[in-house]
C-alpha cells in the first residue's frame, strides 16, 4: 500500500474560527506561504556567519568534534574551515591548508585516527590550465583548525573528491572520482565515482573498483567536451552512510557550474553480520523512480547549483542532515567568482530511500538538541545526580572537559529513567603504571541495578557489564583495540533498544550484546582514573524494523493477537488496531507501512484528524471532511505518481508525524499537513486492514537547551 503522489497540492486547510476555536491555521504559513517551523530556534539557509559576512563554502564537508561542527571547503588558495556549536551559527577561521606553487584546492574531507586529523584533497600546479591535473593528497594535524602538513600523494593521475570512511568490517575505504573506468567510454564517458581499500591512511590498496558509473543525460558535464562528438558525463563527490540494514552513497551530477547541479543517491543491501559489510563488495543500485531521473536534492526558484554534500548527525546525536553548498538564483553570476555558499537541511529515511525538503530558503527548524545535554562549561548541571566520586571542569583549545578525580569511584547520572536512549559522549583518559578504566552508564537503578560499559585502556579491552540484584556478568567483551590511543579523544555513540545495545567507537561498529530491559538513568563513571569526558548528549529515542519489531509491544497497545511476518500485522483476517503509548505532543513518529494485498489499508487517528492511506491514494481529515495538504516547495524535481515497492513487490509508505507547541505536522512523499494540535495527552491509533508496520521510529522533540547562544565558537 502506499499513496498517489502529485506536485498539485492546493492551497492549505483554513477551517473557520468556529471549527478549531481560537487557533487560526493560517498563522502556520509564514507571509511567504512557506511553513512555519515548528521549533522555536529556527534557521534560515544560507547558514550565517558572525562577522555578518557571506562566505563561500563550496564542496562542504561537515565533521563533529567534542563541541564544535569543522566544516572544510573548496578554494582556490588553500583548505577554507569553519566552526559552529550548532550547525547553524559559524565562524570562519580562514586557511588551514596551503601550499606554495599549488592552487585549486578542491573538495576536503576530513577523518580523525587516533587523535590525528587526515585530510584528503586534491589540488594542482599553479601554472596548470587543465583541471586534470588535479592530484589528490593527504595532510595531517592534531588541531582540527590546523595548519595540515602534508604526507603523501595517493595518485599519479587526475583523481578528486574524496572520502574516507571506517566500514563496519574495520577495514579503511576511499571513496573518490576520476576517469579511469569511463574516460575513453564510447557510450557515456566521463568521471565515475571510484572506491579503494586503504593499507595504511597513506596508502592504496592499489584495487580500485567502480562504485557509480554515468547512466542518463542529466548528468552530461558538456555535449561535445572535447570536440570528438562524445558528450562528457561528471559523477563525483560521493558520501558513504548507512540507515538500518540499508547503504547509501550520495553523489553531485553535471557540472557545479550548472543551475541543475543535482544530489542523487545509490543503495545497497547490507549483510546480517557486520563483519560482512565489505563496501566495495555490496551490489550498489542507483536510484531511479521506475527509471525515471529522481534526484534526492535539485534546484528551486530561489537555489541552484545544489550539490557536493556531506552528512551529519545533528547535536541530538541521532537525526542526519545534509549540508550542501548552492548558489543565490537571484544572485547575478559572475565568470570566475566563487559563489557557492553552504547550506543545511533535515535528511529523512522514506520508503527504503531518502527525502530532504530541501533546498530550502525560508525559516526552518534547527538541528536538535539531546533530551539532555551539556558541554562541562560549567561542571554538571542542575539535571545530574552524582552517585560518588567527585569531577572538574578543564578548558582547552577545542572546548570543554569533565575531569574525574582519580582518587576516587567517579559515579554521575542524568536525565529521566528509560530504557530507550542514544548516548553520545566524547571521552579519553591516561594510562598509568596503575591502568585505566572508565566509561558510560547505560542503566543506573542503584548500585545493585546498573548496566555499563567499561573502557579497560590498560589491557585495551572494552566490556559491557549488566549488574542485576547485586549480580554481575559481562555480557561482552571486544579485545580488538589494539591500535586504540586512549589519551586521545574518541567518540562513544550507544544505542539502546530495551534489552539491545549496540557501541560505536569513533563511527566504527564495537559490539553489540543482550542487557537488561528494565530502565534507568544514564551518565558517565571513572574507575580511580583521570579520565575526561567532553560533549555529553542523550537522546530518548527508539527505532525498530525487521527483528527488532519484537519490541513493538513495549511502544504500543494492540486489540488482538499480533504476528512478526515481513513486519508486524493481525494473526487473522480480521483488521488490528494498535494504540501508541506515548503521546504524540513532543515526538516524532516514523512509521514504515507494506500492503500485504493491493487494497491494504492503514487507518490513522491523531486526536480529532484522520489518515487514511491505500495503494491509490492519502486522505486527511477533520470532522470528515478533506483537508488539502500545504503546498510543497516549488523545485524542478518532479514526484512522480507511482507506487514504490520493497523487495518483496509489497506498494510502501512512510508516515512522519511530528508534534510541538500547539502545531502537528504530517509529511509522506510530496505532500505535507499542518494543523493546529493541543490535545497533550492524545496518542496515535493505527488500524491495519490487509497491511503491516514494517518500521518504527519514536525521537522525543524535547531538549534540555531551549537557546545557545552563536557565541564562543
């Protein structure tokens, strides 16, 4: 089942005052017809800059360190970088890169080993006309402000755009572009996007492989480039990410000079096992809509030139965005001036693919903050409990630190009790003749009820350790950290999912094991350890597909018996109804829905609205009466009109439903509603009729920073 999605959306709904009482929709539109952004801290692309003045960003690579997004461009001197706190407010901080007797210092990207900065880029002989004599290289620092020092060349030939990227197997991958597979193509020939395995960070494998090869006209750099009749194709700046049991790699298309320089997207399947997730080993397919061209990101009326993206995950630690460089439409261009600026917007998970409601160029909301948050500015704050032990606040250059005293069990939680968080914190600690252990309270009842997991630096070993009434067992143990500095600064990203707890260290798969299911406080401990703690983010949120559907009936209520069978549906023939727990004020639901016959239903109640959706068509209504859905964003992408299928050819659609301050917002692909929404306590109902939930996903809206200010970054 899925809907009938058109680009004629009419007008938004406008009951009269006597319909809703005293809430005006028409106050959700902005005076520019766009919609109001339901946060209160609000952004506006193109992001700005503190000294009030516009920056060119082109080729934006974006990476999170401890409390401060780096964002790396494209320039012709040398490598430009910016800071921000928030993704939002940034601050140029000019070169950190140049080189005598080279210019064209093309599309950065950055990735930090064992507290190294890498950088890899390309750039030429500044004598040089032709742009194929670009050569990549890899420069290095331990300040992510720089200055880089450069290390090696990677290539003797034209090669760029580059990213480096940690696959769950631990093995080290560059993804790049360049002309070697389809350069001398009679069909299409021009630049493919290219993967390599790296032996050392300074080296190639030498085995490159072909990743995303041009395949349509809208991806012609130029008809006739080179005067032999064969119309040049570009595919390059290519992202490596991953969704669920789901690969991406987006990628820019045409030429960045171009009005429709555009973002398209491939896919893969990954394996069950982690260690089987060879990237350049997956069966890579390009998007297309029924073969139809179906760009992720094109221009509008007020952007062009959309392209180059990076992703990353918003301070929340759990939604991804897209960060992009366009140009101003209403801007004059200028032959031989730089006018790509950077610009940020929300990316979605939809259908087995991805969405973004950009380019956008109205008010928007801001990356979200984490239910709780806090950057050791000022010690702990209010919200932590501290069970034992004592900690300090320590600056440096790159922002601020939680100090444990290493003389003692340093025990500090925060935050609600709950069985469903994402932690992200930074943290590093000195090994002495004694060892060092320290690390991250998952679960904190009391001291004869917690979950934990340890960072043995000493022994080089993480466990996980799940204490029940008193009783401890190791639940895990990973003793692969052999090449792990654990005076340098790592990234530790837990989720949990009830009883499931999956680790990442710096963006690279862990371990993963069975916890206790029962719910608790999260925070930080330091075993006699020095260990510091910087960044500290936890989110309440749950995302749930494929086996994990077997936690749906913690997250929900259900009139009949429920089957798990390529998603979660009625036991019989007759419809199931299913009432959410939490309400949807100060949440957002995804929810991932597959027909099982071609007149598979899905029936939504939001408080006084309805959803209905079937293989041909969405309905909303209010009182039983249609509501047209706000319009969408003009843009030269074109939604097409049929149904998108999953693997097993079952018609899908997925449902976002986001509610905050007084406004509930619905969106599926092409069409939006926003509607006024009061009712605090209401929660969804869904009926499923010949249909199944296939996925879940509950993020709480709420945070513990309502403001932050742009400066001190």
């Amino acid at each position: 089942m899925t809907a009938t999605i058109s680009n004629g959306a009419s007008a938004s709904y406008s009951p009269a005052e006597d319909e809703l009482g005293a809430a005006d929709p028409t106050a959700l539109l902005a005076e520019s017809g766009d919609l109001k952004p339901l946060a209160e801290r609000t952004y506006t692309n193109p992001v700005p800059y503190a000294d009030g003045k516009s920056h060119t960003a082109p080729d934006p690579f974006v990476l999170k360190y401890r409390d401060l997004y780096y964002c790396y461009a494209t320039d012709e001197h040398g490598i430009l970088v910016s800071t921000s706190p928030d993704m939002v407010h940034w601050t140029s901080h000019g070169f950190c890169y140049t080189e005598a007797g080279r210019r064209n210092f093309w599309a950065p990207s950055v990735i930090l080993i064992n507290g190294v900065f890498h950088m890899y880029f390309s750039n030429m002989p500044a004598e040089e006309t032709d742009t194929h004599t670009e050569i990549m290289r890899v420069a290095v620092s331990e300040d992510p402000l720089g200055p880089f020092e450069k290390k090696a060349e990677l290539f003797n030939t034209f090669a760029i755009d580059s990213q480096v990227v940690y696959g769950d197997d631990g093995q080290l991958y560059l993804l790049y572009a360049d002309n070697q597979v389809t350069g001398l193509s009679d069909d299409r020939p021009g630049t493919s996007v290219m993967i390599d395995r790296l032996v050392t960070p300074y080296s190639r494998e030498n085995k490159p492989r072909p990743l995303i090869v041009p395949t349509m006209d809208e991806e012609i750099f130029a008809r006739n480039r080179f005067g032999d009749g064969r119309d040049w194709h570009t595919v390059e700046g290519a992202t490596y990410f991953a969704y669920r049991d789901r690969a991406f790699i987006t990628y820019s298309a045409n030429a960045y000079e171009h009005e429709d320089y555009f973002v398209g997207y491939s896919y893969a399947q990954l394996p069950n096992k982690q260690a089987d997730a060879h990237i350049d080993q997956l069966d890579w397919t390009k998007q297309l809509n029924e073969n139809r061209f179906d760009p992720l990101l094109i221009r509008s009326p007020k952007v062009e030139g959309t392209g180059h993206n990076s992703i990353v995950k918003a301070p929340n630690a759990v939604d991804d965005w897209i960060v992009y460089h366009g140009r101003n439409a209403d801007d004059e261009l200028y032959v031989g001036t730089e006018q790509r600026v950077m610009r940020i917007d929300p990316l979605y998970y939809a259908e087995g693919g991805l969405d973004t409601p950009g380019p956008t160029a109205a008010a928007q909301s801001a990356p979200l903050y984490g239910t709780v948050h806090d950057d050791f500015a000022d010690g702990l704050n209010a919200g932590w409990s501290v069970i034992s032990g004592a900690a300090h606040t320590e600056s440096d250059v790159d922002g601020h630190a939680l100090v444990a005293d290493e003389s003692s069990v340093f025990i500090a939680v925060s935050g609600k009790s709950s069985a469903t968080q994402v932690i992200d914190v930074w943290a590093k600690a000195p090994v002495t003749p004694l060892g060092a252990r320290f690390g991250i309270v998952v679960r904190y009842q009391d001291a004869n009820n917690l979950t934990k997991l340890e960072v043995d630096a000493g022994r080089q070993v993480i466990s996980v350790v799940d204490v029940i009434g008193g009783v401890a067992s190791e639940r895990v143990t990973n003793a692969d950290l052999h090449d792990f500095d654990s005076h340098a600064w790592h990234e530790y990203r837990l989720e949990r999912r009830y009883c499931r707890l999956e680790i990442r260290i710096d963006g690279r798969f862990a371990a993963s094991c069975t916890i206790s299911d029962k719910p608790g406080r999260a925070g930080l401990f330091s075993l006699r350890t020095g260990a510091a703690f910087s960044a500290y983010a936890a989110t309440e949120h749950v995302n749930l597909w494929g086996a994990g559907l077997r936690d749906l009936g913690r997250e929900l209520h259900a009139d009949r018996r429920l089957v798990i069978d390529g998603g979660v549906r009625s036991s019989g023939v007759c419809p199931v109804t299913l009432e959410l727990a939490y309400p949807l004020v100060s949440n957002r639901f995804v929810l991932d829905f597959a027909g099982q016959t071609s007149r598979g239903q899905a029936l939504l109640s939001l408080g006084e609205y309805r959803l209905s959706g079937t293989a041909s068509s969405v309905e909303f209504m209010r009182n039983g009466k249609s509501l047209p859905s706000t319009p969408e964003p003009a843009r030269l992408r074109v939604f097409e009109d049929n149904v998108r299928r999953d693997r097993s050819g079952r018609a899908v659609l997925t449902i976002r439903i986001e509610a905050l301050n007084g406004t509930m917002r619905l969106h599926l692909r092409g069409k939006t509603w926003q509607v006024p929404f009061a009712d605090n306590a209401a929660r969804a109902r869904i009926t499923l009729d010949r249909a199944s939930l296939t996925g879940y996903e509950r993020t709480s809206l709420e945070s513990s920073i309502e403001e932050r200010s742009a400066s001190g970054n």
